[in-house]
C-alpha cells in the first residue's frame, strides 16, 4: 500500500540549515546590523524571509469543526458487494484501501477544548483505486436541520454570540435555544446533543454515521439507497458531564492525546463498517421519509450489514500539514457512490469545495499531500496560485487532435450519475411528508436506560438555566411535552417554571407511537476489547504494599489496561515488601478526571496520602463519575476517610466498588477488569450527587 502523507516529506537529519533557496545558513541567531548595538539593515534577506514567513503561518480556521485530531490507517473489505454496488473499496473480500480520518468538535474554536458539549464530526476519506471517496459524517445519526438553506444561520446561533463572542465551545446560550425552539425538527437532534452521546470518552468509542441517505449503484447502473454507520470495536463509551466540564482545565487535549497515544502503543482503533441498504419501495413503506435528515431508519426494522473494518495505525508526521490542511468533501464520490435528493446534503455538496477555496488559499488544495489521490489525475485543469503539477505540452482543452484526443473520457469506467426520473415543477417549500418532528425524538428517550435519560434531563437542564429569556426556555419545554412528558415535567422542575402547555402541531395529527429500539442505547455496545487502553491511577506513598502493587499492575497490563503510579510528590517512594517505586504523575499535574479507575493499596492509608486533601478530592471523584474503585487491606480505610460509603450495603450492592483482604484476592480482582471494561457504574449517581 502506498504512504499517503509521506508524500513530500522532509527529513533534517544531518542537513544544514537553509533559506528557503536552500543557500546555508552560516548564522540563524542574529540579524544583520550596523554595529553590534546599531540598527538592522534592510539588506537582512535571511531575516526578512524568516520574520514574512511566520507572519504568515496561520491559516483560517474552519467555518465548523475546528477543533479535531486525524489518523492514518486502512480499510479492508469483508466480503464482496459487487451486486450492490461497483465501489472500488467493496470489490472482494480483504480489499485494502487507504484512508484518513478525522475527529473533531463542532462549534469551537480551534483551540478550544475537546470534552465540550458537542456533536463530534466523524470524516473518513478514502483514497480509492478510482478517486478519494469521502464520507463525511458525525457521531449522531441525523441533524438539526432538513435543508442547507438553514445551515448559516444554525451556525450563527451555535456560535459564540456576535457582541462579545461568548461563549466559547458551548451551545449553552440563549442565542443557541432560541433557534432551535423555533425550529421544531431540531427537536430529535436536540435529544442526541442532549444524550451522553455528546460528550463520547474518546473518540475510538463513538460511533459515525454518514447521516444522509446515499445511493449504492452497481455495474449494471442498478440503485438502492444506503445508510453507513461506523461501529467502534472498543464499544460505545462516555464521560459524565461534571468530568467533562473539569476535563476542559485539566486536559483540554484529551480527546486528540487520547487518540495518539493509543495509536502510539499499538492499540489500534477500529470500526466496522456497516449498511443500512433498502430499496425506494422499502422507503415508500417507512412512516418517515429517508430524504429527511431528521430521521434515522431504526436497526430493528432495517438490520445493519457489517461490511468492512477501519482501522487507525498512524498518527500523523505534522499535524498541520495533515490534520488541518485535509480537506473533506461530501461531493467527492466515486463511482458506485451517489446522492440522493436530501436537501441537506444537496446544499453540502457545494458548501465544502467552496469553503476550502478561501480556508486552503485557492483553487489548488487537491494537490496537497494528505488531498491528493493515489489513483492518477489528468484533466485540462490549469493554473491557479501554488499549483504543483507541471503539465506538459500544448493542449488543454478536450476534445482535442493535437493531443491525440487525451486525456479522454472513460465512458462507462467512468463516474456517472443514476439517471433518477424526476417530472416535477420547480418549487421553493418542502414536503409533507418532513413535517412530523416529535416521534423519533420520542423513540430516541424511549429508547435510552435509565441513568442515560436521567442525563438528558440534567443536560437540559444545565444548557436551559444558562438561557437568560424565559420566553425562550419555555418554547423548548413546549417541545418535550411532545416528546416525553415525564422528560418535560423533570427539566421544568429544574428550572423553577410551570410545564408549559405542548408546542402546536397545526393541522398534523399527533405522532405515531414507535417500539423502542434498544440499538439507540450507548449501553447496549459495551464493545469486545474489555478493559483494553483504560486508564488506571494507584494511589501510592511511602509505605504502600509495594509487591501488591507491582502485581496489580501486572494483572491490569495483561488485561492492556494502563496501570499509572500516582503519588503527592514524585521521586522514588519506600514501599512495603519490594524495592522503592517510582510514580509516574502527582495528585496535583493529575486529577481524578484523566483516569477511568482507581487502586488503594493497602498502606495508603498511612502518610502521605492520607494527610493530602487532593487524594480525598480524587476519590470523591472517582465515585461520583461512577468509575471503578478498587481498594485492598487498610486502602479502604482511605475510601472511608474520603466519606465512601465502603462499609454500608450500599458499597455491596455496588459492583465497581471493591474491597478486599489483601493484594492477591483474584476473584476481588477479576471483578474490578469486569466492572473496567464495564465503564461506569451508573447505579451509584444520585440528583443531586452525593459527593
Ligand atoms: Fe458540515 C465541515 C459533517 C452539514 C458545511 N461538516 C464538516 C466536517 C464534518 C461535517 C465532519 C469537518 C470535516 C473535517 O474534519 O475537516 N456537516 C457534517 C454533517 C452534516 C453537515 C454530518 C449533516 C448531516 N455542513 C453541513 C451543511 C453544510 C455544511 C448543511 C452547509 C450547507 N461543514 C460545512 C463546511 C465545513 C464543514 C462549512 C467547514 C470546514 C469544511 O467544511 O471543510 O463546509
């Protein structure tokens, strides 16, 4: 397989330092000045070339999706799907194809942090045998709008408010709601946005979605639809808000570190592949219609086919030149790939290339590296500012002789569009059949477990309580009176307002009642690489039980859990029973919040630890965000100190909260890797918490 980014790649190794003429430097340090305390000269050429070019280092950041971290990696293909469609990627089992992909927050800017409230952008370009193919998605499975034309004005809302450019990374604020309350086919998305789903552990624990539906065409020119989603093989993980919220100052990276250093350690991040494919008569059947971008066809009408694993091996060599110089495009397509008539993706399939004019400075961008294909381009394409290729000879134009007619048209190898019969009149509006907002909105909370509706309720809250018009927190209520009054009534209550009465529906009927579909749940991917890339913090200090230690740890890198030595100072540490030990991070540089767990070894309660109101803080933490806790011998003593309900039945009926005689209690601590790979332990949050 070709290296897509290695492309134009410089290595310094042992090379000396040039102008960008490549003419050696003898001196980079100092300009060029009358005297050594006299004034620089404009003849500095070296200087000035230096200084102009940092000038103009920054380029713009993207309109959406700033903030985001990419990856190399590959796609490979299970099993041939020539009958349904003539894709490069999907002829034969164990096709390889290349790709990149990006992760990104939606409404930051591109420095912001990563843990915000937030749909995720989920970008996979695949550098095909015919082209790049690029599905351009997000990790929720529809959106907020049902045509481009609203697009701009979604955004200006999201976005901090004009006048003073609050705030920043949060759709918590009046400007925000008061849109979306006016515009009632928000409302499904609004319950996703509100749902754990937007603030994801990490990005190798979301799923994607291509969100429209797409056209699938064969070699024979037959078409079905096609919906894509990408399942992560490590399952589907989130944080709770309260770490959220304290992630963003305690590591506002740590979703793109999160990302590398996985990729780094060889724990590779894969997704499969899957297709909703159904036929325009399935469609006419669904009580919805699937060019509405408002709706998604449930798995248990429709079953996901698993077609192909992404996985992610390589981080990038230079994350500007990859990661935000990549430009996706949801018109770039290749043969077998084709659109269907969703007025939302119509409208992106313009926004993108143009966009990326000004945001890449020209017409050319498809030239660079991490953009170009790796199957060969030839066209009578010219010029432009920084174009790269050097074409050769006189013509470029087509048709042509004096090129012997090339480069010429492929005909039928070539891209070409399914010749969809339409006989209609030309109309500004939309159909009826996109109006009904509410029931998918209510399968979607009907759909969730308990502690993940409880979170929708709080998430509405927290966002609405920040809302400063009333008027405006009462329309968005109005809405969830359609979608689930018990919902409706909890975010009032919260609130201090009456529930309002529901929003009207004008001449629509009340929507149909849908079955729950328990595929829509986070909890029911738990994922199949168990407790693999967690992170795990042991609280240590002098006096620990060092050998219990050493064989915890072992038995968490056997599980390839990520075992991390915590301690209130670091330099090594006199324990009991080993040698002394070296922690590897203090309570102080990090917090509860960057660990998925944590161990108390006996003896921790002694010293140091115990005499530290950090380490306290960190266990409040730890079993407010319901994460695993684990503590043997007198560790647990700590846990009570921290006002852990360790010794009451509450800590027996809680199943990631461990207690045990002594270091090697195995069946102690087989249930602490179960209750790991678990996530959390969601049993345990009170309204308000307890800690
Ligand atoms: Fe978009 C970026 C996903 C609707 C216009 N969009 C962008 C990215 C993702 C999405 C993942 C970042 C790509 C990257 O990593 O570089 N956008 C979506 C999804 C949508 C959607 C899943 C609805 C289903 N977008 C949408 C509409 C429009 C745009 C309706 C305009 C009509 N999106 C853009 C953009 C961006 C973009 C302004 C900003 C930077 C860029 O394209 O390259 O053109």
């Amino acid at each position: 397989m070709s290296d897509q980014s290695r492309k134009g790649a410089v290595d310094s190794t042992d090379q000396p330092l040039t102008t960008n003429q490549g003419v050696p430097l003898a001196d980079n340090q100092n300009s060029l000045k009358i005297g050594l305390r006299g004034p620089t000269v404009l003849e500095d050429f070296i200087l000035r070339e230096k200084i102009t070019h940092f000038d103009h280092e920054r380029i713009p950041e993207r309109v959406v999706h700033a903030r985001g971290a990419g990856a190399h990696g590959w796609f490979e293909c299970y099993a041939d799907l020539a009958d349904l469609t003539r894709a490069a990627p999907f002829q034969g089992a164990g096709k390889v194809t290349p790709v990149f992909a990006r992760f990104s927050n939606v409404a930051g800017e591109r420095g912001s942090a990563d843990t915000a409230r937030d749909v995720r952008g989920f970008a996979v370009k695949f550098y095909t045998d015919e082209g790049n193919w690029d599905l351009v998605g997000n990790n929720m499975p529809v959106f907020f709008i049902q045509d481009a034309m609203k697009f701009p004005d979604l955004v200006h809302a999201v976005k901090p408010e004009p006048h003073h450019a609050m705030p920043q990374a949060s759709s918590a604020h009046d400007t925000f709601w008061d849109f979306v309350s006016l515009t009632p086919e928000s409302t499904h998305m609004l319950l996703w946005q509100m749902s754990d789903r937007a603030i994801p552990r990490s990005y190798r624990m979301m799923q994607g979605f291509g969100v429209h539906t797409f056209r699938l065409v064969n070699a024979a020119g037959a078409s079905v639809f096609c919906k894509f989603h990408w399942n992560p093989l490590a399952g589907t993980h989130a944080l709770v808000w309260d770490e959220a919220s304290k992630l963003m100052s305690a590591d506002p990276d740590f979703h793109r570190r999160d990302l590398w250093e996985a990729i780094e350690a060889g724990a590779y991040p894969q997704w499969e592949l899957g297709v909703q494919v159904f036929t325009e008569e399935q469609a006419s059947q669904f009580p919805f219609d699937v060019l509405d971008p408002t709706k998604l066809i449930p798995e248990e009408w429709l079953p996901v086919r698993v077609v192909g694993r992404m996985t992610l091996n390589r981080n990038p060599d230079n994350f500007f030149a990859e990661t935000e110089q990549v430009a996706f495009c949801p018109a770039n397509v290749v043969p077998g790939i084709d659109f269907s008539n969703d007025p939302l993706l119509q409208g992106r399939v313009h926004s993108y290339l143009d966009t990326q004019l000004s945001r890449l400075g020209g017409p050319n961008f498809h030239e660079l590296p991490i953009n170009a294909p790796q199957s060969p381009v030839h066209n009578n394409q010219r010029d432009g500012m920084h174009r790269q290729a050097v074409d050769r000879g006189r013509v470029s134009y087509e048709p042509n002789s004096l090129g012997g007619g090339c480069p010429f048209q492929a005909g039928a190898r070539g891209f070409q569009s399914y010749p969809e019969h339409v006989n209609e009149d030309k109309v500004r509006g939309k159909p009826a059949s996109f109006a009904e907002h509410y029931a998918q909105a209510r399968l979607f909370y009907e759909s969730q477990t308990p502690p993940e509706q409880a979170h929708i309720a709080q998430a509405f809250r927290f966002e609405l309580s920040k809302v400063k018009t009333l008027a405006v927190r009462a329309r968005v209520v109005a809405h969830l009176v359609r979608v689930a009054p018990d919902l409706a009534a909890t975010v009032a209550e919260g609130l201090g307002m009456e529930v309002p009465a529901a929003a009207p529906l004008g001449d629509l009927a009340p929507p149909p009642p849908y079955a729950p579909s328990p595929a829509l749940s986070l909890l029911a991917r738990p994922g199949t690489t168990g407790a693999a890339t967690r992170r795990v913090a042991i609280l240590v200090g002098e006096g620990v039980d060092g050998a219990g230690v050493r064989a915890v740890c072992a038995a968490l890198l056997r599980a390839r859990a990520v075992p991390l030595l915590v301690a209130a100072r670091l330099g090594p540490c006199a324990v009991a029973g080993a040698d002394s030990i070296e922690p590897d991070l203090t309570l102080e540089s990090a917090p509860s919040v960057l660990f998925d767990a944590v161990i108390v070894p006996d003896g921790a309660q002694r010293g140091t630890l115990a005499g530290a109101g950090q380490a306290l803080e960190f266990l409040r933490q730890q079993f407010r965000h319901c994460k695993p806790m684990y503590a043997w011998g007198g560790g647990a003593a700590l846990l009570a100190a921290a006002s852990l309900p360790v010794d009451s039945g509450s800590a027996r009926s809680d199943p990631a909260l461990l207690v045990a005689a002594h270091a090697n209690d195995d069946a102690t601590l087989n249930a602490f890797l179960v209750a790991l790979a678990g996530h959390r332990a969601y049993q345990r949050e009170t309204d308000p918490p307890r800690v």
